[in-house]
C-alpha cells in the first residue's frame, strides 16, 4: 500500500525515508478493545539501521493504523508486534527491541 504524507514537515521529519510512502509491511492479526497483535510482514525498501529507525517504524506503525481507521495512538492499551525478524535488522535487532519501553502511550510489545 502506498500513502504519502500530506501534512506540513519539520526539518527532521524531512530525513524520514517514509515520508514518501509505506516503507514498513503490517498486517493485523487480531484486535479487540483497546489491544491489537500485528505480524510485520516486511519492507518496502531498504533502510539503514541508524538512531532513528524505531521511530520511522512507529510513526509509520500509528500511520498505518490511522489509515486503517484503527483507534487513534493514545486510544491503545497495548500493541503486541510478531515477526520482527522480517525486518532483516542482524545484530541490530535487539537494540531495535531495548527501544519499545520508550514508548509511553501505549504497551508496545513484541512475540
């Protein structure tokens, strides 16, 4: 699915190789009141592993979700993400998952 971003850009934001488009595949697995289980299902393209990609991931995650007419971000109670392996991140992985308690909105999970 491709969507581009409509809304006004910061400087930083301008860095973010998604907000062209969906860089990140999602499909919901389950959702009932408040709690949703996603499979990530992969990329659309290659990105390098920097300091900013859990939060492309995120903000591309509640994108997503928002598109979908999913809740709003501060409506979830907990988000339990599956196959984390497909987003091919190596060794870089389990810095990618030490990054979920940052989120404060909502429980991010992963399986």
């Amino acid at each position: 699915m491709s969507v581009s971003f409509n809304k006004e850009q910061n400087s930083a934001q301008k860095k973010c190789p998604i907000n062209e488009r969906f860089v990140f595949n999602f499909r919901i697995l389950s959702y009932s009141f408040r709690k949703l289980e996603i499979s990530v299902e992969g990329l659309d393209k290659t990105i390098d592993y920097n300091s900013e990609y859990f939060f492309w991931f995120v903000e591309n995650l509640i994108y997503f979700l928002s598109k979908n007419k999913y809740a709003l971000r501060w409506d979830y109670e907990k988000i339990t993400l599956f196959n984390l392996e497909n987003l091919q991140l190596a060794e870089n992985l389990d810095d990618f998952k030490s990054k979920f308690k940052l989120i404060t909105t909502f429980d991010l999970e992963h399986n």
